[in-house]
C-alpha cells in the first residue's frame, strides 16, 4: 500500500481507522471506535466518526478530519503536506508536534526528500 501522509504529518495508512475501513472491517472499525471513545474522552464515538479513507483523498473523514485547521489550510494552499508548504512548522503545526512529534519527523522526512 502506498503511504499517504495527510497534511499534518499523521500517516494515515497507518492509521487503524483507516485500516479497518479499507478493509470493509466491521468489527475492526467498532474496536477502533470503543477504544477512541476512552482515548479522547468521546463516549458516544460511532463507527461512522471513525471510518475514514484518509485526509488526501474524497470520501468518509474521520472525526476530526472534517473540521481539521491544518488540513483546510493545506487544501487552501495547493500543497501535498505541509511537508511542502513554504510556512512550514507554522504556529497551528507546533500545537500538534507538541502532542504528535512523530508528525514532525514524518514532515522533517518530506522535506528533506524534496
């Protein structure tokens, strides 16, 4: 599977929701969604704000995905990734490095390969 990097640097072929939901996994997608519900203190999460086909491409969004600040600014600005934007590691991008600093190594890898 070829990797898909969304705008923030989250990977998200790696991501389980996206797994299961490619899978067509409906049983992976109820566990993803019972343990996001404790994880991000969400206790009413389905499984349809958990599947997902991933942030660069049309059709289901998980959750967060559809509302992103980062991803609409990525989409506003033409770019693959932020890995590629000209303002990169911008103030909405250090809020989530602080949390998600594989992100920042995943987006540090996209511009040194550019």
């Amino acid at each position: 599977m070829t990797e898909m990097i969304a705008h923030c640097g989250l990977v998200c072929t790696d991501c389980e929701a996206y797994q299961a939901t490619q899978a067509g996994d409906q049983a992976a997608l109820e566990q993803v969604a019972a343990k996001w519900a404790v994880e991000y203190n969400a206790p009413g999460m389905t499984v349809e704000q958990v599947a997902c086909d991933g942030c660069l491409v049309e059709g289901r969004k998980c959750g967060h995905c559809g509302e992103c600040e980062i991803r609409a600014c990525g989409i506003a600005r033409g770019v693959a990734n932020c890995g590629h934007c000209a303002d990169y590691a911008c103030e909405k991008l250090e809020k989530l490095f602080a949390m998600v600093p594989d992100a920042r190594a995943t987006l540090d890898r996209v511009r040194q390969a550019a």
